[in-house]
C-alpha cells in the first residue's frame, strides 16, 4: 500500500517536471527568437555586427530544459515499468538534470527582482523590440522573465531529491561491493589455507 501510494507521488512529481520543462522551453525559445530578430533587423540596416546573440542565462536552460523533456519522460517510464537498474539510471539523469539547472540559476542570478524594471533580461528584451518599432510589452515580458526564473528554482528541489537518492544509492552500492570483495577474498585466503595445511600433513 505505502509502495502504491510512493509510486504514484513520484508519477505525480515526474509528470509536473515534464510540464513545467514543456514550459520553460516554450519560454526561452520566445525570448531566443526576439534576439534573432532583432539581430535581423540589426542586419538589414547594413550593420555588420549587429550583436545581441542569445545570452548564456537563455541558451544554457534551454538545452538542459529540451534535455529534461527526454530524461523525464524516461524516468516516468521508469517510475511505473521498469526495474532497478534503469531506475538508477534515471536517478543519474536527474543529477545531470540538477546540475545544469542549478547552473541555470546562476546564470539568471541578476533577474530575481520583483521589480521587473530591474531584471536586466527584461529590458534587453523590451528595448529590442522598442527599437523595432514595436510595442514593447513591459508588463508581458516582465511577466515572462519572472515565469522562467520561477520554473527554473522549482526544478531545482524535485530534482535536487532525485540526484540525493542517486547518490546514496551510488554509495550504498559501492560499499555493498567492497563487502562482496571483501567476503570473495577471504574465502579465497580461508581456502588456499586449508589447502596448505592439508598438504603439510600429508
């Protein structure tokens, strides 16, 4: 029963990790694509360099969110099919997961301000799109800045869980084959011993 119930909070956690990583990437490919269009527009009026490449705080949740679509999706098949073994592999890919969203975190470090006036993301963004001559939907993008570091942080503790318990297991299975080898070698000392001693009475 307590098994049932375990399984079916992780299937829970597993599938609002998969939406909100559906989320992100919706998001971020948003703000990517205003970048390039503003380095289009930058082109078109004969600039040579028109800079404003999709900063890292975008590119690097983006590929870890892409990644934990795929990842999850195979740690809810894990979760409800298959055995142990791939269930410690989904454990790993949570830990990979982690430390790219923790990286995230860092990246977009400067854009935690409830003010959105003071998120730097924000106003690159609405800047660009101003220059364009279009509106430039403070309040949106502001809002939309705030979402992505939002899902960012909330994946951080689900997965932060995960990549613990892929740890402990790690240890626990390391240990337990320093034992088995342990346990192999003094059979084999135990028998080379009596193998001896029997050789020395006869």
């Amino acid at each position: 029963m307590a098994a049932g119930i375990a399984k079916t909070i992780t299937w829970l956690i597993r599938t609002l990790q998969f939406l909100f990583a559906i989320i992100l990437v919706g998001i971020i490919s948003y703000m990517i694509h205003e970048y390039r269009e503003f380095r289009d527009f930058r082109h078109h009026l004969g600039i040579k360099n028109p800079g404003f490449k999709p900063p890292r705080e975008l590119i690097v949740p983006e590929v870890f969110s892409v990644l934990a679509i795929l990842f999850t999706a195979f740690s809810i098949m894990a979760v409800c099919f298959l055995g142990y073994t791939l269930q410690l592999l989904a454990a790993f890919l949570d830990f990979v997961l982690w430390v790219g969203y923790l990286t995230s975190a860092g990246l977009l470090r400067h854009n935690y301000h409830v003010r959105s006036s003071r998120n730097p993301l924000r106003n690159t963004i609405t800047d660009m799109r101003q220059e364009r001559g279009m509106n430039r939907h403070e309040h949106r993008i502001g809002g939309i800045v705030r979402l992505l570091v939002a899902l960012v942080l909330i994946q951080l503790p689900w997965l932060s869980t995960h990549a613990y318990e892929y740890m402990v297991r790690v240890i626990y299975g390391a240990a337990l084959l320093a034992l088995q080898l342990e346990f192999v070698r003094e059979c084999n000392f135990s028998v080379t011993l009596h193998h001896n001693s029997n050789k020395r009475f006869r």
